[in-house]
C-alpha cells in the first residue's frame, strides 16, 4: 500500500515539474515600437548628447591640466628667479648695489644702530644692471684667498664623502638584495628608521663618538659619518631588489661567483641609479651648514656653505659674487646628469 502511495506522489510531482514553465508572451522592445522616423530622431538626439558630455568633459580635463600647468609654472618661476637675480647682481658696481639695497640693509638690526626698523622709503630693486662690472670677481678670486681656501675646503669634504658612500652603498645595497632572511631584514628596516630620522638628532652622539675617537676639529669628524649615512643605501637597495632573479641564476650556472655577479650584473644594471645618487649627494653635502659648525671648530678647516654668509659683510657686490661661483658646481652637476637623475629615481619605486 505504501508503494503505491508513494509511486502516485512521484508521477504528481513529476507532473508539477513539468508544468511549472509557463510560456511568457512575446513583448516588443523599447526601439521596436518606434517608427523609423522616431527612431532616428531618437539616435541624433542621443549622438548631440554624447558630443555634448564628450566636450564638457575635455573642457574639464583642458582646465585642469592648465591649472596644473599654471601652478607649475609659477613655483618653477619663483625657484628661478632668485637664481637669476644673484648672477645679474654679481655683475653690478658697488654704488649701484648700494643704491638699489642700501634702504634694505640700513633697516636690519646688524647695520641700523638702534636695532632693526622700518624702511623709511621704497626700495627699487632692479635685475638687470645698468652699467656692468667685474670688479668684484677680480676682488673674490686674486684679491681674496679665502674664497679659494673655502672653496677647497668644501671639495676636500664633499668628494670622499659622496665616493666612500657609493661604495659602501654599492656593497651593503647587493647584500640586502641578495641575501634576504629575517636577520638582514630586521637590519635593513633599523636603515629605514635611521633614514627617517633627522641628521640633527644624531649630531650629538657624533659629536660625542668623534671627541672619544679623538677626530674631532679635523675633516674625519664629517668624513665618517658622511661615509655612512643610509639613504643611499635604501635607494640602491630598492633598486637593486628589481633585478630579475633569472640573471643572477644563468650566471651561476655558467659558474660567475657572487663578486663576478655583483661587477658584471649588478653594478652595470644600477648604473643610472649610481649617478643619481652622486648627484644628490654631491648636492646635499655641498651645502651641508649644520655639521661643520659642530664638529669644526676651527674657522680655517669650514667650508664655504659656512663661510659664505661671513665672506664679504661690509661689501654686498662681493657677497653676491661669492654666491654665484658657490652655485655653479651644482648647476653643472645637474645639468650633466639629469638625465640618470631622473631615470634612477623612477626606476628605484620610491616614491
């Protein structure tokens, strides 16, 4: 009995199954009931529409890009100008400087008696000099060997610094890429933070470790530290780290050693990298102002970073002299090397 009742209930539910679609009757579509005439009415209002929002759309994008291109144009004016205003003062006469920033330097509490003061009438300030003299070149470079003196000052500090960097950069910078675990990790992110860390604040325990190791008031106060610093070697690590690892794998199997990978592979793809590093730091310590005033007490042994505010204080035409040579050697470095600058810090990953 209870297999009949349930064979009955099987055939009803495969009854319901199949019962259960239900035809839906064909409806005609939106375009379908149109006309022919409204449908094309329809599609040219639609083409005015999209050309209309495409427009809009250009327009905005037209503006924003203008803006951009606005902005970017004033700050670049803005970093220019001083520049050029230095080099064409460089070549003004003595009475003329005076004449055109004598109002402004009889205000400032160095030269006004009384302390510093308001200016009593307008400045008039002029980029371009009216009558053209070299006289303070003459007087900066044969009159004045100071100049000269801190001028090799700054050299004899700068190179070793940006040469021992790269090769300590060179060599730690392949082993961070190379030999990758927990312990070089962990070392690699203490760089980081020390990266992150302003100079001021480590200027202290070198002050302290160069007085106990007995450098202090000589060029090894600043050489070492210099030598050292981590920011070279965060950035050829990164860019080290994108070398693909099928390289390094051919030239073990053809039985190169890790030096003969690190000169033959390493170095040369990091070649764009290298010189953007020399050029920001050749950069960076040339005009470095805080660390020879520490650690150099001798006034002979500073550079020129420090000593360019003090060259010529009863004379602006020289100052302004003095400025220009002491911007040259970047410039040319820049201008040389732009080029690798901007390669190596768009390939590097930071950002």
């Amino acid at each position: 009995m209870d297999m009949d009742i349930r064979e009955q209930r099987r055939k009803a539910a495969t009854l319901a199954r199949r019962h259960v679609f239900i035809e839906t009757p064909k409806t005609r579509s939106y375009f379908e009931a149109m006309t022919p005439q409204e449908r094309d009415a329809f599609f040219a209002k639609e083409k005015v529409r999209s050309a209309r929002v495409i427009k809009r759309r250009e327009l905005l994008k037209n503006m924003r890009v203008g803006i951009c291109l606005i902005i970017a144009v004033a700050v670049c004016i803005l970093a220019i100008v001083p520049i050029f205003y230095t080099f064409l003062n460089s070549f003004m006469s003595s009475k003329e400087i005076a004449d055109n920033y004598g109002v402004i330097f009889q205000s400032l509490s160095g030269h006004a008696k009384n302390g510093a003061r308001y200016l009593d009438k307008t400045p008039v300030l002029r980029m371009v000099p009216q009558q053209v003299s070299i006289d303070q070149y003459k007087n900066l470079l044969f009159m004045s060997p100071a100049y000269l003196l801190k001028f090799w000052n700054s050299i004899i500090l700068v190179v070793p610094i940006v040469l021992g960097q790269m090769i300590v950069a060179c060599l730690a910078s392949y082993g961070f890429a190379r030999f990758r675990n927990r312990v070089i990790e962990t070392i690699f992110f203490a760089y980081v933070i020390l990266m992150l860390m302003p100079f001021q604040v480590t200027l202290v325990p070198n002050y302290m470790i160069a007085e106990k190791l007995g450098i202090l008031d000589t060029n090894w106060a600043i050489i070492l530290p210099g030598i050292f610093s981590t920011f070279a070697i965060f950035l050829l690590t990164k860019y080290m780290r994108q070398i693909p690892s099928a390289y390094i794998e051919a030239a073990k199997l053809d039985g190169a050693t890790e030096w003969q990978i690190f000169t033959k592979i390493a170095l040369p793809t990091c070649k764009s990298a290298i010189f953007a590093l020399v050029i920001l730091l050749f950069i960076d310590y040339w005009n470095m102002v805080e660390q020879p005033l520490v650690l150099l007490t001798d006034v002979d042994k500073q550079p020129l970073s420090v000593f360019l505010s003090q060259i010529n204080e009863a004379e602006i035409g020289i100052a302004f002299a003095a400025s220009a040579l002491y911007m040259i050697p970047p410039l040319l470095i820049f201008l040389l090397g732009e080029e690798y600058l901007v390669e190596g810090i768009s390939r590097s990953g930071v950002k």
